[in-house]
C-alpha cells in the first residue's frame, strides 16, 4: 500500500488513534507542529480537495469539530487552527485528504511551513488518550 493514511486506515501501520467512525478517522500526527496536532481523514481515498466526494468531505469537518472541541477541553490550548492542504505548492505531502487540528499557544512561534517534531508513539498515546476522555 502507498498510502500512508490508507496504511492506517486499514491497520497495516500503527497510528495513535482518537476517534472512528464509519466515514472517518482520527489520528495524532507522527510529526507535531505542537502539543495535540491531531489529523483527521477519510475512510476512502481521496487525493485532495478537487477529487474529494463533498459528503465525505462534509464528514471530516463534523469529525473536526468534535474532535476539536475534546483537543480544546484536554490541553487548553490558548486557540486553535485548521490547516487543509491541497497540492505541494500549499505544503501537501501526504496525499490522501485530511485536516489538521493545530492547537495554538500565545507565544508558541509557529510560521509556516511549520517546523515538525519528533515524537514516540508512545508519548501520542498518551496525548491521544486524554482527547479521547473527552469524546462524548
Ligand atoms: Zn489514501
């Protein structure tokens, strides 16, 4: 499989999963850009924003935004970006659509392209575990 995300997807490779459901998938990012950058997907394959079926499109952002609302409620971030990338000029480089949830502290000095981390899986789970008791 050479898509990342339809790796994770199908769970041929790991991922430090918050949410499910039948449509989408949420995940912490491998790379964080800060604290609690979650990605949210789609079940299916799509390339980005010009292939993408707009209700599957549709179900990513009602996954994002409760999924959002549980990052906000575990972390208190100070705020919060969406970030939506189509294509290398805007900095996709996975290739299967999907939102970042981006806390944001004050201070915290993010420019884009943002500058990732590096970070265990084992420490993700541990973030992605404490969104998750906020999921209702
Ligand atoms: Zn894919």
């Amino acid at each position: 499989m050479d898509c990342i995300f339809c790796a994770i997807v199908a769970g041929a490779a790991p991922a430090a999963v918050v949410y499910e459901d039948d449509d989408t998938l949420a995940f912490m990012d491998i790379n964080p850009v800060s604290q609690g950058h979650v990605l949210v997907v789609t079940k299916e394959h799509y390339r980005n924003l010009y292939d993408v079926d707009p209700d599957a499109a549709a179900a990513v952002m009602r996954t994002t935004v409760h999924v959002a609302r549980a990052v906000r409620a575990a972390l208190q971030p100070d705020g919060m970006n969406l970030f939506q990338s189509n294509e290398r000029a805007a900095f996709q480089s996975v290739f299967h659509f999907h939102v970042h949830i981006i806390p944001r502290w004050i201070g915290d000095e993010l420019r884009l392209p943002p500058r990732v981390q590096r970070v265990e899986f084992s420490v993700l789970r541990g973030i992605a575990a404490r969104i998750r008791e906020h999921l209702y």
